[in-house]
C-alpha cells in the first residue's frame, strides 16, 4: 500500500497492516483492502458512537485519532450493524461483507494475540455472511484457440506469449507481471512466485516454448528501466497490470467473446478447466501448477465437469422419451430389495 495513505489511519491499524504486509506476507492488493475495510469500519463507528455528527460527509470523516479506547469499545453488534449498513446502503454483496468480516476478525485477533492489548477479542465469535459459490467462467477449448488466433497488433509476439502463458500455466496476473528473465530455467521451466512469496516450478509446453522463443527474439534490450522484466511495456518498463488487462479485453473483442465477462483470472480457471478435461491431469497435480494451498479451492474444476456431464445427459434428445408403465407400476421403486434380490438369484 502507499506510503502516503498511511498517514490518514490510526497508528493500530498502521501497525496491523505492516504486520501482514511483512510478517505474513500478504500482497499489496491484500493490504489494501484490509485498510479500505478498516477504514469504512472506523468511519461508521464514529457516527454510531457519537463521534461526529450524524449527518457528517462520510469520505471525510477523520479516523486518523482512533484509539484503543474506541476500539476496545466495539461490540458484535456494533459489527452487525455495520455489516447491515454495507449490505444496504453501500450495496455491498454477500463476498464483500465477508471479506469485511476477515479483515475485521484478524484486526481484533492482532490485538489481542500479538499486541496483547484487548484481554478478549469482542469479535471472535463474528458470523460471515454465507457466499454463493458459483462455477467460474472460462474458455472452452475452441474459444482458447480463437483467443490464441484473434492476437494481433505491433506488439504480437508479446501479446500472443502473455495469453499462451495463462491459457497454459495458470498464471494469476500478479504472477505474469512480475516474472523476470532469470525465472526461464535451461531446463524448460517457470520459477513462479505466487501468493506469500511462494514459489513454485511450471514445467514449460511446447507452446509455451515457442511462444516465448518468438518474443524474446523481438523483446527490447535497449534503453530498458527494467532489464529483469520478461515482459516489456511500450514504455519499456515492466508490462504492469493494467496493460495486461487491456490486452485481454481488447483481444477478447476481436475474437468475439467480449460478452461472457471474461477477464485474465478466468484464464486461469481456463488453464485448470482444460488440463483436468482433456489432460487427464490429476486434481493434485492441477493444485500444485495452480500454487492452491487448499485442495478443496482446485476441486472446484472437477466440479465444473460434472456439471458438464449432467448438462450433456440433459442435452441428449431422447432425453424425455418416458417409458410406458402399468398402473400398478411405482416408478420411485427403481432399488429392488434383499428379498426381490434372492428371488432372481433362484
């Protein structure tokens, strides 16, 4: 998180956040958000405790003096209805709210684990709102090979590496950006440094290795501001994330499939989708070319080809042929009994 930002949240919260930062090895974005919800959090709390006026401008509200009396203050309802507040007047959903919850347990839990400044944490027992899962998006492969086909422009090569990356590695965005020339091994593999300054060894396709031959051949070694980058922006500084993004989305458009709210994370699912479909890829090894520290995180991919099965059963035309009964015939009484059983076997 910037520097300057700092100085507009309270010295517990400053420390928190550089706990996780540091300690925990949480990324930038992560961080972030921990500030964001701890923000609004303090924001609320001064209008429902008094603080401020109640018609005070929320985005100006000062919450650079929250101290520990405030926040020793706080009880699981004033949690609840600040949990109310964002689902109602700040329309967050049921993700964000939970994402709420987290920062705000962990911020307590600091408290009163490490800093040992609260005998008891008022929030242990906070309940998260429960999230839909839903399958994630991705590219079945004919779309993978229009993506692929639809890469074009002055920076081609670059561009048709970057895609060839995530359709085939896995690769989270963060990941892609951050890689340098020195994470290529001779012996064609990736060095990925993933989440918590994890690495993790990809083991190169042949397409992933041509691609990349094809770029390197062209990539600019000249009046670089970032010679480690593996990708180069027009700037000739390290690609960033925004770049990529627009990569996608514009490649996205020209291969027609701007309308299904694709983005570079549902590469990612792509990657997975395909390698446990047509790879026979065993979910274990799709969790380790993923960098998921929880198998139940890559289950969702086996998941998402069962529903394809189910769908298939549905889609096959004979589907709602039923067949004829007899009117004493019960059609629930498809599991004959032990007896039923024995009397076939005789």
């Amino acid at each position: 998180m910037k520097q300057e930002l700092y100085i507009k949240l309270p010295p517990l919260v400053i420390d928190f956040l550089n706990y996780y930062s540091v300690i925990k090895n949480r990324s930038e974005l992560t961080v972030s958000e921990y500030a964001s919800d701890l923000t609004t959090f303090f924001k609320f709390l001064k209008i429902i405790k008094g603080y401020v006026p109640s018609d005070s401008d929320f985005a100006d509200i000062d919450i650079s003096d929250v101290d520990i009396s405030l926040i020793s203050s706080v009880t699981l309802s004033d949690a609840y209805m600040f949990l109310a507040y964002c689902k109602n007047e700040r329309d967050n959903n049921e993700k964000t709210r939970a994402r709420k919850v987290a920062s705000l347990r962990m911020f307590y839990k600091y408290l009163t684990v490490q800093k040992h400044l609260l005998d008891e944490n008022p929030l242990h027992e906070l309940d998260s709102p429960q999230v839909k899962k839903s399958l994630p998006k991705y590219l079945t492969l004919d779309e993978s090979l229009s993506l692929l086909d639809a890469v074009d422009g002055k920076f081609k090569e670059r561009d048709y590496c970057i895609i060839t990356l995530f359709l085939n590695c896995g690769l989270r965005l963060a990941e892609l950006v951050s890689l340098n020339l020195s994470d290529i091994r001779s012996n064609n593999t990736l060095t990925v440094t993933g989440k918590g300054n994890k690495e993790r060894t990809i083991y190169l396709n042949d397409a992933c290795i041509s691609a990349l031959q094809a770029y390197l051949s062209l990539r600019p070694v000249d009046g670089l501001k970032d010679r480690d980058a593996l990708f180069i922006s027009r700037q000739k500084s390290r690609i960033s994330p925004k770049t990529v993004q627009a990569v996608i989305k514009s490649t996205l458009e020209k291969a027609g499939l701007a309308d299904r709210g694709l983005s570079t994370h549902k590469l990612r699912h792509t990657a997975a989708t395909l390698m446990y479909q047509y790879g026979n890829v065993d979910v274990l090894a799709i969790k380790e070319i993923l960098g998921h520290e929880n198998l139940n995180t890559t289950q969702i991919y086996t998941h998402i080809v069962n529903d394809q099965l189910q769908k298939a059963a549905q889609a096959n035309p004979l589907s709602k042929v039923k067949a004829p009964v007899k009117p004493d015939y019960k059609a629930d009484n498809l599991v004959q009994t032990d007896k039923e059983s024995e009397k076939d076997d005789i």
